[in-house]
C-alpha cells in the first residue's frame, strides 16, 4: 500500500496524539503513586449528632457540597465557618473522617464545610494549587475561584462571621489553603493545615499577612519535610514554607516548646516553634518522625480548632 504526503502527515499526527496520551496516563499514574494518600481508605467517621442542621449547596463547576451548623446556631447570630480541603484522591466526606474536623467544629459551634475538588482522568480529586500539585492533567480549573464561590454560597445561606471565616487543608488541600491565601484574599481569618507546601517562586504569592500553623511530619515520604519536585517542578521544604509567612508576617524570635496533640502517638510529639510577628502569627508544628498521613483523632482537633479559634482577621 502506498501513501500520499497527506496520508504520512496524518499518520505522523496520529502518532504523536498517541504518544501524547500514553504519556499523559503515565505521569497521571505515577502522581497517584507519588501523591499516594489512601483517604478513601480511612475508617474513621466523623461523629455528628443525629439531626444536626445542615444545607445542600450548588457552588459551581457542578460541585455540591453539604454546610453542616452547630447544634445551637440560629439566624440572628452569627458563626465562625471552618472550610476543610481534601488531599489528592480524597474527598469532603473522608477528609471529614480523617481529620476529626467536623465533628471538632460541631462542639465548638463553628459552620463546617469540606468540598469536593474535581476528577482528572484517574478519577482521583484534586485542587489545581500550584504548578507541582495537583493538576496533573493541566486543566486549569480556577479553584480560587471556586473558594470565593463557595464563601459567598455560605454567606447567602447562613449567618457567618466573616471575621472568623478559617481554612485547613491536607496535603494537597494545603497546598490549595496556601494557593487561596497567595491569592491576595481578605476572607480568610487563619490558615491551619497538615503535609502541605508553596510554589518556590516568590512572585506567585501576593498574601497580605494572616495567622498561619503549618504542620508537617518529619518522615513525610510524600510531600517531603526537606522540599522536593514532583514532574520537575519543586515545591518549597517545611522551613522555606515558614520563612515565607515569617517575611509576609515580619515574624522572627521563634520559641520552643512541645505539644502533646495526637492522643495516638504516645509523649510530647509536636515540636513547636511559635514566632514574634509584626502582624498575623505564626506557629510551626513538627512531628517528631511524623508521616504524611498520621493517625488523627478527636485530641489533635481539638487542638486545631483551639488554634484557629483564638485568632480572627488581620
């Protein structure tokens, strides 16, 4: 058989249209592996009353998520809101489960919601945070966007203080948290968050100072504790993390101390160095040999909820 120009040019399309989407399955594949947090496999569940109050709400992209109420909340008073960002592969529900969050949130009347970020083509959610993590597709979902959404979607549905509106994120959900901040917002009141990291260039962020506990284990074999790339493209270690918010902050003077926050690893497991900042706050947690998904519990909520509740908006 004999084959014209045009036939060779549209083999050679062919051709490379099949390279591409092997190779697009494949560095799919391998961020599953290297973003390897099992959050659907927790068996934890979030303990929250029978009949507690909660609202459907349609964000956009065609995402729907579920704002749960504390157990006193009524229209004419206002309530903090903790929104809480899944990792890669996660969703609200097991993020919801893993953390202990929701139901930490719920006894301390704070509105909670955990959104859930979109599918790539593993069927694996994500939020697009920074060019390392998570949008391994390139889809250029704007999640910032989807966060301001979803603020406005609360605030038209239940009486929110916006002066304690607060952000917690793992892994790729602190990724996103940091993302949002980058962002220049205003709403946000605190930012807690677990194994998460930053865009190492600085140009990207443009944060105004705010209250930030970032959180990582020592052993973390995915996101890691020393910094690292995922497809060559680097994502700050713990520290370079720290030291942006202490700029952003003007912090310095950290001190030492140890903290006892998850009831199932046993002594003082934290390392914290809690810093001086000319606006905002800073606190860093380390965990001992911590891995990147450590088992939470109810203590290590608490602990969480405690930190973000004694600050408000910058």
């Amino acid at each position: 058989m004999k084959f014209g120009i045009s036939d060779l040019r549209f083999l050679r399309r062919s051709r490379n249209a099949l390279i591409g989407v092997v190779i697009g399955g494949v560095l799919v594949s391998m961020a599953a592996v290297i973003a390897r947090v099992p959050d659907t496999e927790f068996q934890q569940n979030a303990r929250i009353p029978e009949g507690a109050q909660s609202i459907s709400l349609t964000i956009s992209d065609g995402r729907d998520a579920e704002l749960f109420l504390p157990l006193d909340y009524r229209k004419d008073s206002s309530v903090p809101l903790l929104i809480d960002l899944h990792g890669y592969t996660g969703s609200g529900k097991s993020q919801a489960a893993y953390t202990f969050l929701q139901e930490a949130a719920y006894g301390r009347g704070m509105a909670y919601i955990a959104p859930d970020g979109l599918e790539d083509t593993l069927g694996s959610q994500y939020w697009n945070a920074t060019t390392s993590c998570c949008d391994f597709n390139r889809s250029g979902v704007d999640d910032v966007k989807f966060i301001e959404n979803l603020i406005e979607k609360v605030k038209g549905s239940a009486n929110i203080d916006p002066s304690r509106i607060y952000l917690f994120g793992h892994s790729n959900g602190h990724f996103m948290s940091y993302a949002f901040l980058c962002s220049g917002t205003k709403d946000i009141a605190a930012v807690a968050g677990l194994a998460g990291a930053m865009d190492p260039n600085i140009a990207t962020c443009r944060a105004k100072s705010s209250n930030i506990l970032h959180i990582h284990g020592e052993a973390d074999g995915t996101i890691l504790y020393s910094g690292g790339a995922l497809f060559g493209n680097r994502y700050t270690s713990a520290i370079e993390t720290v030291n942006r918010w202490a700029f952003i902050n003007g912090c310095d003077n950290p001190k030492q101390s140890s903290l006892d926050a998850i009831n199932a690893i046993e002594g003082e497991e934290m390392l914290v160095n809690s810093y001086s900042c000319n606006s905002g706050s800073l606190d860093f947690w380390t965990i001992k040999a911590g891995i990147h998904t450590p088992t939470l519990d109810i203590a290590f909520a608490n602990k969480v909820i405690d930190w973000l509740m004694a600050h408000q908006k910058v």
